[in-house]
C-alpha cells in the first residue's frame, strides 16, 4: 500500500491551515509542506526500524569498501554468497590481522564501523560474488510534489499529518500557533514510541 | 453507528449544521473521523484478517505488501497446518548457516523487519508452497454515509470524540484547549479495547501484542502548555 502524501495534504492539511488550495495558503508553500514530511519520514526512519529492506551489492575480487544504496541509515546483518557474516569492528580486525586490509579469502565478517555510506568485508572476497545487506534507511527519494508515494501501514499517515501541521504551526508568522506546533510534537513522539514498540529501535 | 451518524454527532457538538458546516468542510470531518479509527487500530490492533500467503521458490526475502494491502504486523503464521514460530535473523544465523537456500516443504520461521520485510525459513524449493497469514489490519477508509467503522461498536462514540479534537486543533489556543479532554477520552477507550485485546492475543499466543499503552508517555498532549497560549488582551481598566 502506498500513501499518497499529496492527497494528504490536499485533503487534511491544506484545509486545517485556513486555506482551500495550496495556492491560497499565505504562510507556507506547498514544497515547504513536503520538505516536513520528508523531515518526519527521517526522522522516524533513524529513530526506528521502520524502513528495511534487501539490497545485493555485488563484490568483485578483493574488493575493500562498498558504497551502500542512498538512504541507508545502518547495516542490520550481511550475507556473501548466501553465508551469514558476523559483525566485527576494524579495532578488531586490525588485532586480529595486521594486513587485514589486504587478505583476501571467503568473507567471514562485515565490518559495521568501516564508514557511514560504506561496508566492507573481512577477509576481501577471494572470488567475486553478492554481499547481501540488510538496511535500515528511509526511502531514498525525498518526499516532493513530484514524489508523494511512501510505502507503509496507512495508520502512518497520521503520523505525517501530525508532522506538518505542526512543523507548519512552529513557524515564525502571523500564522504561527507555537501551543499547536508543541502538541503536534508531542502527537509525532506517540507514534514514534508505537513505531518502536512494534517495530524496534533505530541506530 | 454508520459514518454519517458520527459525522452528525461531531458536527452537533461543535455547534455546526449538519449538512452545510461554516467552520470546517464535510471532507475535513471525514478525514478526521477516519484518522480516529486509523490511530485506534494502530494503538490496539483490533482488526485481524488472515489470508493465504503465496510463497515463492528459492525465495527467502518478501515485501508483504504486495500482498497484503492492509497489513499491519504479523500475529501468527502457520504453514502445512503447523504454527511456525517467529526467528531473528541472528537466530537463524545461529541456527545454520545455510539458512538462506535450505529449502523444506513447509516453513519452520519467519520473521519481519520493519513495515516491509517478511523472511522465512526454509525455503520453498517449488512453486505453489503457501502460509497461513493472520495480521492485524488497518480499516477500509470510510466514504459512504453508510460505511460502518471496523472497530468494536461500543467504541464508535471514541471517534466522534476524536474527531471533535482533531478539527478544534485548526482553531488553536483556548478553543483547542477545549478539545483536549475528548482526546483523553479517547485515549481511556484505546486503553480499554488495548486491554482487551492484549489479553486475547495472549490467549492465542499471537506473535505481535497491542502496544502497552500505559508505558507510552501521552500525558504531555493531553495538556497545553500555559505559557505557550497566546496572552489575553489587556482591557483597559474602569476607574
């Protein structure tokens, strides 16, 4: 299921900002409504385990550091060639192999700390092959009028509903309700205790 | 109570005409009302469906939405008649190394991550292999005047109450304030249906529990802060 963040905003957010269309609004603009979504999204997807996902990355021989997919916030587990690895830090590995970053052989370990946008193996593969991540991100394309649809639970709408009116009534304005904004804020933290409660912690 | 009647109720209470609002549009309403039942199926997990689950060969990794459009979260999960129990993936790791690509006739875990991922184990080695799915489900959204919400009966007056704060919220300050306590009542009668259903999914070992809501921290947005109102106006004094 996707929800469509524009046909949140026409139909809920648009009207409880006083206006009938995103051309009528005053205060805001219909990017800036967008921009908080995309905000909440992240900001839910880093503090829970909402957004995971599979991606293959394929390895060639001896290959050090991989670039992750756009998005990812953290590596959660990793196959090479369908073989689960363990995670190890680089402290580790550097005790275990002076010329870790050298050896080649069958991957035995990811390394979770090797970067924020990268993972590499321990030892580098010997033979090329798939190294398997499983990712906690947030969708790779910003929420945007040219890009509304998110993939997740329809109660989740609610949860960006809360998000922009509030961020839209914290700012500075003739329009700006600051009691609104702070129980809008208090409304997102709800959902993102539910978020975590059913779904796990994020980082 | 069908949509309508709950549409009437709010708009009654806020002192609106029934059919011609000033104050709010009629879609403004509905939506409202809607999100009540959304955000009350997401705090309680009331709503379960169960379905056939199609799985694929050599497939371990499925995006249950693309089969499931309501889906909530897992709350059991059987295969060839059998319950198959929930997994970690550090479990399966634990477990066999080859988890991956054992295929088996029936699965023996499953697992999810996140609103998107369901994994199993083994593997289906050929097409045509199944799962017995039950989730919890969000409801249908209401559009008719007819439409009856998903949710137990006897918690029907909760979405007016609901609704009633959601469309005061536009107003702000003091007018918003007013609203508050629904939304406390609102929360009591997620409190008592969540109770209720916490207490049957642990009778029927479902996998996936109602949130505990007494552990979430609500009181926060059931009360606005003073200094944050906007100031009365001065009136000038009378000596």
């Amino acid at each position: 299921v996707s929800i469509d963040v524009s046909a949140l905003l026409a139909n809920e957010v648009i009207p409880a900002l006083n206006a009938a269309t995103a051309a009528d609004l005053v205060f805001w603009t219909a990017a800036e409504l967008y921009q908080f979504a995309d905000d909440a999204v992240k900001e839910a997807a880093r503090r829970s385990l909402i957004f995971v996902s599979v991606a293959p990355l394929a390895l060639a021989i001896g290959a050090g550091d991989t670039a992750l997919p756009a998005g990812t916030v953290a590596v959660l587990a990793a196959a090479f060639a369908n073989l689960p690895l363990r995670a190890a830090t680089v402290a580790e590995i550097e005790a275990l192999d002076d010329n870790w970053e050298q050896t080649t052989g069958p991957p035995a370990k990811w390394l979770e700390d090797a970067g924020i946008t990268v993972v590499r193996t321990y030892p580098a593969p010997s033979v090329a092959g798939t190294l398997s991540v499983v990712l906690q991100g947030f969708p790779s394309a910003p929420i945007s009028a040219g890009n509304t649809a998110i993939e997740a639970p329809a109660p989740f709408a609610g949860y960006l509903l809360q998000a922009m009116l509030g961020r839209a009534r914290g700012k500075q304005s003739d329009a700006m309700m600051p009691e609104i904004a702070d129980h809008c804020a208090q409304r997102e933290g709800i959902y993102r205790q539910i978020f975590t409660q059913y779904w796990g912690a994020g980082e | 109570m069908t949509f309508a009647i709950i549409r009437s109720l709010v708009l009654q209470r806020l002192d609106e005409n029934t059919s011609a609002p000033e104050s709010w549009t009629l879609a403004e309403v509905n939506a409202a009302i809607n999100e009540a039942q959304m955000f009350l199926v997401l705090l309680t997990l009331c709503l379960e469906n169960k379905v056939t689950f199609n799985l694929a060969a050599n497939t371990v990794f499925y995006d249950p939405f693309a089969q499931v459009s309501d889906w909530i979260v897992p709350l059991r999960v059987r295969s060839a008649n059998v319950k198959v129990r929930p997994a970690k993936m550090a479990e399966l790791d634990a477990l066999s190394s080859t988890w991956r690509t054992e295929t088996a006739p029936a699965v023996k875990r499953y697992g999810t991550r996140g609103f998107a991922l369901l994994y199993t184990y083994p593997v289906p080695s050929g097409s045509g292999q199944t799962l017995e799915l039950t989730y919890a489900q969000s409801p249908a959204v209401m559009v008719n005047d007819g439409d009856v919400p998903q949710i137990p009966e006897q918690h029907h007056p909760a979405l007016a109450d609901y609704g009633i704060y959601r469309l005061r919220q536009k107003l702000g300050g003091s007018e918003f304030q007013k609203g508050l306590p629904l939304f406390a009542s609102f929360i009591e009668s997620a409190k008592q249906l969540g109770a209720f259903v916490r207490a049957r999914s642990l009778d029927q070992r479902y996998d996936t529990l109602p949130v505990e809501l007494a552990k979430l921290d609500i009181s926060r947005a059931l009360k606005i802060r003073k200094d944050l109102l906007p100031a009365k106006q001065e009136t000038p004094s009378v000596d």
